[in-house]
C-alpha cells in the first residue's frame, strides 16, 4: 500500500437545473424562412458588437456598464432583445475565462512533465506511472526548446487571465479554420458561407415569469401556433397585430410535452431559440426552462437500495449489480456504443447506451448508479504520452464531462441517483480482488466487469477487498481460503469460515468428526477441564484419575 495516494470519499451528484425540449417547424413559406433569416442576421450583428464590447471592458464590468450597453441596445432594438443579447455576452465571457483557466492547468501539466522527464538520465527507463528520460540527446534538446516555448505560452496566458483578456470568435474557432481546409471537410464556399452565417445569427428570448405563455417576444400558444415580435426596425415585416409575425409553422414538443404546456398555461417563464440546420435545410425551436433546486438526497438513502457499478470504457460501459452489502448479484451487463463518426452520431451513442443502462437499472431495483469522476486533462498532455499518439486520441475521445451531464439529467427522469467515486485504482484492484473469484465456466469475467464491482463497492462505502489478508503460516493455522468480508476499515480481522474442502484425502477436515477420540495429554497444563484430582494417601503428589 506503500504510495498510495489519498482517496476522496463518494458523493452524490446534484440534479439537473434546468430542460431543453426542441422541435422541427415542418411547413414554414418563403416567406417565414426569409423574415427569419433577416431577423437572425440584424441581431446576430448587434450581438458581436455587445461582445466586443464586452470582451473590451474584461475585469472593469459593473452595473453601469451593463446598464449603458443595455441602453445602446434598446435603441436599435428593444428592452427585451437588448436583455438577451447582454446576459448571451457575459454567458460567452464567462465560458471563454473558464477555458482560459483550463487552457492554463495543460499548459502547467506540459511544463511540470517536462522538466521531471528532462531531469532523468538519458534513456533512463519509465514506470506505468512515470515516463522515463529522454531516448536520446537530439531528443532531449528539442524537448528542452519545448519548454521554453510552453513557459511563454504560458507567461502569455497568465498575463491575460490577470487583465481579463479573453479571445472569444462567435461561430466557433473550429468552423473558422475549417475555411482553410474546405477540400478536407467536404464543403464548397458557399456552403462554409451558409454555416458560418447561420453560427453567428441571434434568435433568441428569454423567458419572462407573469407575461403571456412565459414570454413576450417569442411567444407560442397551447396549440403550437409561433409568433414573433421583431425590433423596431425590422417592425415592418409583422403580418398579425401588436406589431407581430405569425407562423405558418406550429410546433407539437412531443417530450416533455406535458411539462412545457404546464408552465405556459400558468405564465411561467420558457426562453425560446430558433436554430437552422444548414446542411439539411431544416429549421428548429428549442425551449428551455429552469428547474427549482431540488436538494441531493443524503448518502446513505442513495445507497439503501444497492447500486449498479459502472466502468467507462472507449467502446462500452461495463456494469455490474451489488446489493447494499457490497456483494455482487447476477451477471456482469455491457452496453457497447461507438464513438467514431461525426459529434451528433457519437452523442446519439451515448443517448441510446444510456437509455438502456437506466432501463435495465430500473428492471433491477437498484436506487443509485456509480460512476467514476474521471479529469483526464492530466492524461492528455502530450508531454507525457507523446509517442503513445493511439493512447491519446483514445483518452481524448471519451466525453468525460458530456456523459455525466446527460447521464444525470437522464437518471433523474428514471428516479435514479448518481454517486461519484474516486476512480484511483479501480481498475487494477478489481482485477486483482474480483476478476479470478467470479470467472466460471459460463461467465467470461473481463477486467472492466471487475472495475464496476470495485466502483460500486467504493460508492457504497464498502473496501474494494473481497476478503481479509490470510495469516502467515506461522500463526494460527496454515493458510486457507478466507472468505469473511472485511468490514470498512477493518485489516487482517478474523472472521467464519464455510467447511474446507481443499484439505488433503485422508486427512481431518476441519470441520468434521474425528474417527477417534484425542487422548489424554502428557502434561498437566494441557489436562481436559473433565480431569479430577484425587489425593492418594500413600503417596505426597496429586494424581489423575479419570471417570
């Protein structure tokens, strides 16, 4: 246990804050399509300004500048718009100064890999844990440049975390440097044009809680009918009264349905956004709402029922049942999915994984499911598996963050709770403690199964040991199968043992019935408590008789 670095104890994760339902407009004119690209292209303007703006005035913001930035807005729109458009500008601020933050904590990792690996031998070899010195000196001085160059990066992004500086490019940076590999991405000028426009566009409106439907400026009715009120300057294109466009669309939000038709009937407030697939030409509204704060329920209900134990895997979660005991039940489950292809074929994975790992948790009965609060932001570094390219692109793979968001959100529909582990060593002391105990001829024990069972023993605050360390063969008995459960915190503690039946032909079991009875032994000490004493008259010792 030498090393061994210190664990944190299992939590449970809060629940989801808020709903997002979204819906295809089927049957929009020209006429519809063109007013809303107009409409998305005049705001999506005002909106780079406001975030120009604001990007401008980094740590300096206060309640006046929101106020004059709000004021400048509602001018060349209205009260409501400008409202959105400023809370969109500090949401994006705030995102941009946490990717900062994240950005900093790799450049960290890279230098302090560096200069670790930098300071061994040349050659010197790597542990599992630790990679080894350089291979050779070329290698070693290029590395040394490297970390000059990840210091001034590094200097550099410090810098302008203290001022506040923030560099933000509405419609993505990724989509940006697409334009320079257009052949590579399969698309045409125009069609990055079509993409790009539609990214930068503002669509948008926030909830209000008391006004018609939840919201003023997009407002849709119980029935699905959609109407809009534009900015002043865009007043003309209204075809309905109050300065309103209608249309011909109607929107039916098949999930959470029921849900969304509550909270308008009762003028609760629902934001609404337009979104258009420029690929496929389609169209979409999206409304979303928050939910009241919903308080965690304690450790120990969540626990009460048993847990389901799930590894997170490239290619599939591994899961496994244990009782609130911490004994596994049943068979070990797997849910494959694949994570190549485009971002929405690889979420639609996950979703359907998901789905059928909740489903079949439901089927058993279990109250919780725990998973692993994975961070590979250390492991990403290329520092430290710069030649393992495979590895990397592995690890980097996996949706750490985006899995446990859709999992909580999708666990809280089912009534399920999610409890968070520690995922030191789960793996490897699964394999050591669970895999070869429970591999039988009709089960195939994999080393993932064998993690779920040391997550879930983990989440239920239960060691990963199966069983407690055997005597050394100079004390007690020899050494045999123990099979007490260790209680938490307990080491090399005694407990009962079921019958032997590894003992050697011929000789006692340990539990059995001797053939014969002992026989008297040989000194005093060791006399049996059905001894009596006798005093011989002839003789001045005490002597043994036996009835």
């Amino acid at each position: 246990m030498g090393g061994v670095r210190a664990l944190a104890g299992p939590f449970v994760v809060s629940g989801p804050s808020g709903v997002a339902v979204r819906d295809r407009l089927k049957h929009l004119t020209p006429e519809d399509e063109r007013v809303l690209r107009a409409v998305g292209e005049y705001q999506g303007v005002l909106a780079s300004r406001d975030l120009k703006v604001r990007c401008a005035e980094g740590l300096d913001r206060g309640a006046g500048s929101w106020a004059a930035r709000k004021r400048e807005l509602t001018k060349v729109s209205s009260s409501r718009i400008a409202g959105a458009i400023t809370k969109a500008s500090h949401d994006q601020w705030a995102l941009a100064r946490r990717c900062q933050a994240a950005h900093i904590r790799s450049l960290e990792d890279g230098i302090r890999t560096l200069k670790y690996r930098l300071s061994l031998p040349i050659g010197a070899k790597g542990t599992k844990r630790a990679a080894g010195g350089y291979r050779s000196k070329g290698e070693w001085f290029r590395k040394s440049r490297r970390l000059k160059d990840l210091e001034a990066r590094h200097a550099a992004a410090v810098k302008d975390w203290h001022a506040g500086r923030v560099r933000v490019v509405r419609g993505g940076k990724r989509l940006l440097n697409t334009r320079h590999h257009l052949a590579a991405a399969g698309l045409t000028e125009e069609r990055w044009r079509g993409q790009w426009e539609a990214e930068r566009w503002f669509l948008g409106a926030d909830g209000e809680s008391g006004k018609r439907f939840g919201n003023e400026t997009i407002r849709v009715t119980p029935d699905g009918r959609v109407s809009n009120k534009w900015p002043v300057p865009l007043a003309d294109l209204a075809n309905a009264g109050h300065g309103r466009y209608t249309l011909a669309s109607t929107v039916a939000f098949a999930h959470r349905g029921t849900e969304w038709a509550d909270r308008i009937e009762a003028h609760r407030a629902v934001a609404y956004r337009f979104h258009l697939d420029p690929a496929r030409g389609r169209w979409y509204l999206t409304a979303s709402w928050q939910r009241p704060i919903v308080r965690t329920i304690p450790w120990e209900t969540a626990r009460a029922g048993g847990v389901i134990g799930v590894d997170t895997n490239a290619d599939h979660f591994a899961a496994y049942r244990l009782d609130q005991h911490g004994n596994p039940v049943g068979e070990p489950h797997r849910f494959a999915y694949d994570l190549s292809g485009t971002a929405q074929h690889r979420d639609a994975q996950i979703r359907h994984a998901l789905t059928r790992l909740l489903h079949w948790a439901k089927q058993t009965g279990a109250t919780a499911i725990a998973i692993e609060d994975l961070d590979f932001s250390t492991e990403k570094t290329r520092e430290k598996h710069g030649r393992r390219k495979r590895f990397r692109q592995l690890i980097s793979g996996i949706p750490t963050g985006k899995l446990k968001a859709r999992l909580v959100s999708m666990a809280a529909e089912q009534g399920l709770a999610i409890i968070a582990v520690d995922p030191a060593y789960t793996s490897m002391w699964g394999g050591q403690h669970w895999q070869k105990p429970l591999t039988t001829p009709r089960r195939k024990m994999s080393r993932h199964d064998a993690a779920g069972i040391a997550i879930g023993r983990r989440a239920l605050g239960h060691p990963i040991r199966r069983r407690t360390a055997p005597p050394p063969h100079d004390r007690r008995d020899h050494v045999g199968h123990r099979t007490a459960q260790a209680a938490p915190g307990a080491r090399e503690r005694e407990g009962t043992r079921p019958p032997a039946t590894d003992h050697v032909p011929g000789d006692v079991p340990p539990n059995g019935t001797r053939k014969r009875q002992p026989s008297a032994p040989k000194t005093v000490r060791d006399a049996p408590r059905t001894h009596q004493w006798v005093q011989d008259a002839l003789m001045h010792t005490g002597q043994e008789r036996y009835p």
